[in-house]
C-alpha cells in the first residue's frame, strides 16, 4: 500500500512541475507572504514570479471575478 502511495505522491509532483514550467512567468518579484493574511508562499509558487497572494486568497480573488 505504501509503494501505491509513493508512486501517487511522486506523480502529483510530477505534475505540479510540469503546471508551473508552463505557467506564464511574470517579470516582477514575488512577496514573500500573502498581502491578504500574511500566510508565507510557497518557494515553488514565488517561482513564478508577481505573486502576491496565497494560494487560498488567490481563489478567493478568482472566484470575485
């Protein structure tokens, strides 16, 4: 059962990589924390550059819209 568990974790990594290498990249730095609750970024996320919100917050501001 663990092997099947790894193998699941290793793949929804795997496709998280591949998502943000073709997430649209931003020229501006990213912050460190969310403006909205001060709940920290990610690294992998930082990455992608102009962020500012959480990953919470972020669905927060795309489900308003």
């Amino acid at each position: 059962m663990a092997d099947d568990i790894d193998r699941a974790n290793d793949i929804a990594q795997e496709s998280l990589e591949r998502s943000l290498a073709k997430a649209k990249r931003f020229n501006a730095p990213s912050r460190t924390d969310c403006i909205e609750c001060d709940a920290p970024i990610p690294e992998q996320r930082r990455r992608l550059g102009g962020v500012t919100h959480c990953i919470d917050c972020q669905t927060v501001q795309e489900r308003k819209r």
